[in-house]
C-alpha cells in the first residue's frame, strides 16, 4: 500500500483524534483519514452520477 504525507492543521488532527483509540470508531488515524477518503470519493461518485459524468467522461 502507498503512504503519502500531507499537512493538517492542528485543529483537525484534535477533532480526528477524539474518534481514534480502544472503544471508538476508527483504530488509527490513518484509518479514519482512508475512511473519510473512501466516504468523500462515494458521495462525489454520487454527484457526477446525478450529472451524468459517470465512467470518467467529461
């Protein structure tokens, strides 16, 4: 699997780490920033199937 870097400001890294640890949504933060990827690119495959851009054209 790839690993990228970016920069987060600090205020969402603390939000993001409130839902990290035992007992709580995701086991890490990079599982929560996969998870949040795989949700956006969903809602955005959503968006283009309403506009007819589905499969990459236009």
């Amino acid at each position: 699997m790839p690993k990228i870097s970016l920069d987060m400001p600090s205020e969402l890294l603390d939000d993001l780490k409130i839902h990290v640890g035992d007992d709580k949504k995701f086991v890490s933060v990079a599982d929560a920033v996969r998870t949040a990827c795989r949700k956006m690119l969903d809602q955005l495959d959503a968006i283009d199937s309403r506009h007819g851009r589905i499969g990459g054209e236009g």
